[in-house]
C-alpha cells in the first residue's frame, strides 16, 4: 500500500488479533487508534476532509514530518486511510479516510467530547512543578 497506489476500502470487518475474550475489541480498536498521534490525524481529515501532508502537518500542530510520515503509513496500512498520488510534478499526495476510517468518527468525537467536558488546561503552577 505505500507504493502509491489508492488502495479501495477493504471489504468486511478488520481483523481482530485476540479473538475469543470479551475485552478483544477493544484492545483491536486501541492498538489501531491509539498511538499518540492516529486520533489527532484522525480527527483532522474528520473535520477538514482530503488533505495532503503539508495541510496535515499545519493542522497536527507539534508532531513531525517523520512521525506524521510513520503515522500515515501506519494508518494507510491498516485500512483506516488511503494516500492517492495527485501531481506527480511536483509531487504530491492527497489523504482521505476509508470507509473503516469514517466509521470511526462517533469515536473520534465522543474523544473530543470527553476531553473538552473533563480536562482542563494546566495552570502555570502545575507547568512550573513538572
């Protein structure tokens, strides 16, 4: 998948490593969405829809290029993106979510939701101990 080629949605349901216990799903669901940076990427192509890996950049404020690079591939590989090649002079890639990466939004949002009802910003003083 990272030669470059869009890769169509995959068909059925993604795989789950750890079948049998009840807990499975979400340890699946986790290991696809949660390393640092999946659900910001995520969530970005959410709200701003296609993007291409300067827009992407901009947007995951903090993170980068090789991460947002590893990030990419990572979510490309497990059916969530699709990276499709637009110009090739100068080159330039576009990214957009799968039909597996869409379906993610009510969990991507309830995320944000949570985070904005129960986090709130450090305080200087808490900046300042740690």
């Amino acid at each position: 998948m990272g030669d470059g080629s869009q890769q169509p949605d995959a068909v059925g349901q993604l795989e789950v490593w750890c079948a049998g216990e009840d807990w499975c799903p979400v340890t699946t669901t986790s290991s696809l969405i949660c390393k640092k940076w999946h659900p910001v990427i995520l969530h970005r192509l959410l709200e701003h829809g296609p993007s291409g890996f300067n827009e992407l950049k901009a947007d995951v404020d903090g993170i980068s290029s090789k991460v947002l690079s590893e990030s990419l591939d990572d979510l490309e590989e497990n059916h969530l993106i699709n990276r499709e090649v637009v110009s090739e002079k100068p080159f330039r890639v576009q990214y957009s979510l799968t039909e597996h990466g869409r379906s993610l939004k009510p969990v991507i949002y309830e995320m944000r939701d949570w985070g904005l009802e129960h986090l709130t910003e450090p305080t200087d003083e808490s900046v300042a101990q740690s």
